[in-house]
C-alpha cells in the first residue's frame, strides 16, 4: 500500500477528517520489489518444471493461477537467497527425487487430470521409497499456496483487504465476510 | 528537541528507552533541564519507514536474505522471529555492536532514541508480594527492599499514563490495573478460556494486558497518541501513536516543557565520580560522529542504558574510592544476571466454531498468568516459581491434506481451521553465577572495553520447563484440540529481550548495589532503574515495573533536592 491510499483508507475510517500532522508521518520511501528476472536457486528446465507445479496446484479458473502472479519466482527466490543453507541443501537432495519420481511417470506430458492425479497420490499414499520427493513436493505445495495468497492482486481482488480496519470485532459470522480469508 | 553543546545539566538521563523517556519526562515536568543521552541515531515519531506496508510491498515475503543475515545480523538472527524487512531498521548490526560470550547469550537490542520501547512486546502485568516475598520466603538471593504496597499507586499513576487494555480478573499473582477495555477474546479463545476454567479452575485465559490505546483520552494520553486501529503492526513503529513508545508518549511531553534536550550519538563511556562530594559529577561520552570525547555534567544522572548499558557503564566507571565499578563494593554488578526463558509451549488445530470469524487485527492474544508456586495449594516439590503464557488462536489457510487443482481453488480463499498455539514464559532465578562482565584487555571501536556474558540456564529452569509444557498441552486438549505438537528448546538468556538484575536493589549495600529507591547505595546522586535493579524476574514482561519504579525513583530524588539532601 503507498501513502496516498494509507490516508484514503484512514480518511475513510474517520469520516475524512486527517489532521496534517497524522498526514506528515508518512514520509517514507518505497522498498524496491524483488528482482524477479534472474534464477537464484533452479536452472531454466527445473524452473519451467516448478511453474508447472505451481499451476497443477494453482491452475488459472476465474481467478489468476499461481504463475499468474510470479509465484514460481518468489519460491525460487526464496530457497535460493533467503532460507538458510541447511534447507537450501536439504530441499537440493529431495528436490532431485522429486525430479526424478515426475520423469518417471512422464509427469510433464500428461493431461492436467492426471498430472493433479499423481501428486495427489504422492502426497497421499506415503511409502518409503517417495518420501523424499513427498517432502519436496509439499514444501513446494506449501510455498506455492503461502506466496500465492500474499500477492497484492490476490490478497485486494479475491480476499478480504481491509488495511486499516478501525475497530476489532471478536466473533463475526463467516457469512460476514462471504466466507472469504482476510487478505492480512 | 534541541541539540545544543551545552555542558551543564541539573540532570542526565542516559539511554532513551522505556525507562529513560520516562525518567526523562518526570524530570522535566519537575522543572529540571534534562539531557538525554542516547547513543544510536535520532528518530522522531512518525520516522516508521514500513508502517504502511503490505506483505506484498516488502521484499522476500518480508524475509532478510541470508547473505545480508550472514553479514550483519548473525546473533541477531538467532532468534527466528526476529530480524525482519520490516522491523531492522530498529535492529542492531552484529558488525557494527560486537560483543562476546563465555557461553552463548542472545542480546537482543536496537540503539536508537527511543530503544526498545518502539519494538517491545507490550505487554503490561504488575508484579505482586508473591514477587517481592519470594527471595526471601526460599533464602534465594536476597530480598527486594519493597512491597506491592511500596509501588502500587505509582503502577496506578504510570498505567493511567500509558494506557493499557486489559481485563480486571482479581488474580493475586498478577494484581489488576488501571484498565482501558480490553482486545476481546475471539471465539476460539473464549472457548479456550471456558474449556480450560472448567478443567483447571486455576488457569485463567484472559485478554493479554498490552500498552495499546483502546480508549483514547487526549488529556491523559498526551504526547503523540491515538486510539488503536488495529493493524498489528507496532513494532514497525505506529504513525497512529497507539502503543506507548518514547516517541509516541514520553518524549514529546518532556518536550513540551521546554526542559528537555536530547543528544544522539552520544556513547557513554562512563559516570565520573568525585572523592571529595562523594557523588557523581556528570558523565564522559563519545560522540559517535566526530569520535570526540566531552565530559557535561549534572547534578542527579539517571542510568536508563538498558541492563547491559547501563551495567557496562557502571563497570567502566573506575576510580580510586570504586576499582571495580562505581557504587560496586558489594561485589554484585554484573552478577546476578537474569531474563526469561522460552522456546517451549504448544500448538493445535481446533475443528470446530467454523462459523465464527474475527474482523481486525487486534495487537494482542490471551495470556495465561502464572499458576503455580502461587500458594500452598499450587505448591510444587520440583521447582521455585512458576511460568506464564502468550498465545492466540487464528484461523489458517484453507488448505485440505491432498487437495489441489480446480479443488483447491474452490476453498483456498476461505477461512481454514482454527489453530490455537501458546508459548510459555519460565522465571529465572538470580544466580550469583550468571553474569557480564567486562573484557579489559579488548576493545570495541570506541575504546570502551568489551561487554562479556557467561550466563545460562540451570536445574530449577529445566524442571519448571519440563512442567510447562505438559500444562501446554493438556489445556490445548481441555479445548479439543487435536494435532497438537509441543516444543521444549531451551533458549540462551537474553533471547527473551528481559535481561535484568545486574545492579539490583536490595536492603544492605554489602549485597546490593541499588536502595529501595533506585539510587545507589554507595553514590546518591546516581539512580538506576532499568531493568538491572530487579531483584528477581518474576514472570511477569517487566517494562511496566521499569516504568513505575522509574517514576517513583525520580520523586524521590525531587523529594530530596526539595529537603536539600542532593
């Protein structure tokens, strides 16, 4: 959110009353979106493969899919630059077996149906043999529902945004809100 | 705030913190031109660069790269939750603050003006007689010098000031206050609340008592106040003014009276003492910028440094008449180093109350005050004290096991489940083992010897710890909850950010280093009264208590200027 739409919400939880030096606090500058035009962590073919992912878990419908909105950019960016070096080298390991278990089912030529059929199965039907790609998969799963739901066109036009909300109700009915999330 | 070279004061306060802005602002409300001295850049209310970002705005879902953790935030950082995108411009550089560690101590700390007091907790409990009597009662340490009774109307007169939201429960461990309303308990907690109550009648989960205005009263909350809007927020630092800060409260009422001048960048290196007067004169500082050092002197010092500051500066202060620190003749500055601990609690997932929601973000949990060691029929045969909890309950992401695709999309807008997670918070006895300490023979880039910890946790904690957990998970299951995992990772002392007692008050000047009053035995023109005065840790989050005895310790030394006793 930048300035000008801070005090608009503010104006409108006020009745529009801003007095100037509420006005002169927010003076700050913008942070830089992160660079999303380099790989930090996958190479291209391993990348085209987690966008893939992400929209088998997030397809495109009447609201946008997970690539819609750069998810596969922020996972990369994630374990690539930011999560310790631990993980990064943990999820390198389960990653390849990940890779591995796709290509062995063909994974990238099927239908969709049956594409969403297989990660079903490896999320579900747990054995020793794909636990590793299990984890990798669900830590992709996760990542991919987590970043998706933080995006500013996700969280202003499909959840409930509600920047500055005023008062704190304790108990309202999900029917309140169209049973929809808070977007933060 | 001015910034002038004046060099002569009627009083100084060092560090602008919680308790600094506090002793600042009573000091200049008396009459007295104060100094402030604080040693990390200006920030005035409003300078809160990522309070109107969304999670979108910030970069890398609001996660500090590794390779900028790795180069400047490496203790820092120990602690998981802590250096973020949107709060490190209030959190030191490893780099730039170097300090070490005989075993591993988590100081966690921000210099600026206004501290730790723009990134704390808030939350706001008074301590009680079941505190104060409890040294004593066990022949732990020594005894506090005061009573409930001692500070009472002084927690009366400094929460009216702050404004703090919370629920009247008439629990001895956790006296009740001056309460603005409270943040209600959403559904989810209330049913905890309930389900709990009825099982372990003991154990009260209440609306956690935080310093955020839910009422706002211009003529009482004064400085740069507003009523909370429920953003949470605040340690970004609030441009609403909402929660008690230095900027939003203190300092802006000291400004008014035209007595305050505040002075950034400035590094107290020490107190300087004089023989002859028996009392202090004023302090040596750097000037961080331009590196020169200046002697300014007053008439009363209050030392509001932080713990550790201020203890490292009583330390550095040698003289003839005191080798080892000034007003340490006791022995105890440094020792008797204390925090809480965590790293322990439970979470849970509650399938149930499905229809029910929240609106707004409010700024606080539930809180579970201390219930056990509270009286004989809560006594325990393992450990001394006790441990309160935090928590909240929240609805999740919608995310059902093995559902992807078109599915998914059909639900993952909605509210998920309820989770219910709740950390706990152990006291730390006073052991005359754990200390700081002083590394003459290695220097900092100011020449100020650096600041050393050998402090740990011991049996009582592991036991108490142990207790905890169990508690945890048994009023997680009172509710119903079912996936519950609980955790027990004993944290470093500091990580709780309640680092206390290293200067601590206490009846006899052979044991303490502090009086009843704050003011040191041994030097009566210097007060102490950040959290290195405690006596003990109780479990309560102490800053209210650094504010009240704050207040009540500069109308003492008012008191005594007025006698012309100082």
């Amino acid at each position: 959110m930048n300035r000008r739409e801070m005090l608009k919400y503010t104006a409108l939880l006020t009745g529009g009353a801003v007095s100037t030096s509420f006005a002169s606090v927010f003076l700050s500058g913008c942070s830089r979106p992160e660079d999303v035009s380099e790989l930090h962590f996958f190479d291209p073919d391993q990348f085209e493969l987690v966008a893939l992912l992400a929209d088998t878990i997030l397809p495109r419908t009447d609201s946008p899919s997970a690539t819609d909105v750069n998810v596969h950019y922020t996972i990369d960016s994630m374990i690539g630059l930011v999560f310790d070096i631990d993980f990064k080298n943990n999820f390198r390991e389960q990653w390849a077996e990940l890779e591995r278990h796709l290509a062995g089912h063909n994974f990238r030529q099927l239908d969709q149906p049956d594409q969403v059929e297989l990660l079903r199965e490896l999320e579900l039907n747990r054995n020793s043999e794909t636990e590793n790609a299990r984890l990798a998969y669900m830590e992709l799963k996760q990542q991919t529902i987590a970043y998706y739901l933080t995006t500013e066109e996700i969280g202003k036009e499909h959840l409930n945004y509600l920047p500055v909300p005023g008062d704190y109700e304790p108990c309202i009915s999900v029917d309140d809100v169209d049973n929809r999330a808070w977007a933060i | 705030m001015n910034i002038s070279d004046q060099t002569e004061f009627d009083a100084i306060v060092v560090g602008s913190g919680i308790s600094g802005g506090y002793a600042a602002m009573e000091l200049c409300t008396k009459g007295y031109k104060t100094l402030v001295l604080e040693r990390g850049r200006m920030v005035n209310h409003g300078d809160y660069p990522t309070a109107e970002k969304d999670i979108w705005d910030l970069p890398y879902q609001n996660r500090v790269p590794r390779k900028e953790i790795e180069k400047h935030y490496k203790k820092q950082n120990r602690l998981a939750w802590w250096v973020r995108q949107d709060n490190k411009h209030w959190v030191n550089k490893d780099d730039e603050y170097p300090y070490d560690e005989d075993v591993r101590f988590d100081w966690i700390r921000g210099h600026h003006v206004g501290g730790r007091s723009l990134m704390w907790g808030r939350h706001c409990y008074r301590f009680s007689d079941i505190d104060f009597e409890a040294n004593k009662k066990e022949g732990v340490a020594i005894d506090w010098p005061i009573r409930y009774a001692d500070i009472e109307p002084w927690y009366d007169y400094v929460e009216t000031f702050v404004g703090i939201s919370g629920q009247a429960e008439g629990l001895k461990q956790v006296p009740d206050g001056k309460f603005l309303k409270p943040f209600p308990l959403n559904c989810a907690e209330q049913h905890l609340r309930e389900s709990v109550a009825e099982k372990f009648p003991e154990r009260v989960v209440t609306p956690g008592r935080v310093a955020n205005l839910t009422e706002y009263d211009p003529e009482v909350h004064k400085g740069h106040r507003g009523r909370c809007v429920a953003r949470n927020r605040c340690w970004r630092g609030c441009p609403f003014g909402a929660y008690f800060s230095s900027q939003s409260a203190t300092l802006p009422v000291a400004e008014e009276t035209g007595n305050l001048t505040i002075r950034p960048h400035s590094i107290v290196k020490e107190i300087v003492y004089d023989a002859d007067t028996g009392k202090a004169t004023g302090v040596r500082l750097i000037d961080a910028e331009t590196r020169e050092e200046l002697e300014i002197s007053a008439r009363i010092i209050f030392c509001n440094a932080s713990t550790v500051g201020t203890t490292a500066i009583l330390l550095n202060s040698r003289s003839e008449t005191f080798p080892y620190g000034l007003g340490n003749k006791s022995g105890e500055l440094g020792h008797n180093m204390m925090d809480h601990h965590y790293g322990m609690g439970a979470t849970g997932i509650l399938y149930d109350l499905e229809d029910s929601y929240y609106s707004g973000r409010k700024p606080v949990g539930f809180y579970i005050p201390r219930f056990t060691n509270i009286d004989e029929e809560t006594k325990r045969d393992d450990y001394l004290r006790g441990f309160g909890y935090q928590g909240n309950a929240r609805r999740i992401n919608n995310v059902p096991e093995g559902v992807i695709g078109q599915d998914l999309k059909d639900v993952v807008f909605q509210p998920g489940a309820w989770h219910i997670g709740m950390t706990c918070f152990g006291e730390l006895l006073p052991y005359h083992e754990n200390r700081m300490y002083l590394n003459f023979n290695k220097t900092d880039q100011y020449g100020i010897p650096i600041i050393t910890f050998d402090a740990k946790l011991r049996e009582n904690e592991e036991k108490l710890r142990e207790h905890g957990v169990q508690c945890a998970v048994e009023m997680l299951e009172a509710a119903g909850c079912v996936n519950i995992t609980s955790s027990n990772d004993a944290t470093a002392v500091g990580a709780c950010i309640h680092e206390m007692g290293t200067a601590r008050m206490g009846h006899d000047p052979d044991t303490s280093v502090l009086n009843r009053w704050n003011q040191m035995h041994e030097v009566p023109n210097v007060f102490v009264s950040d959290g290195s005065c405690m006596t003990s840790a109780g479990t309560q989050n102490p800053s209210i208590t650094y504010m009240t005895l704050t207040a009540r310790a500069v109308d003492f030394a008012h008191n005594q200027v007025v006698d012309g006793k100082l």
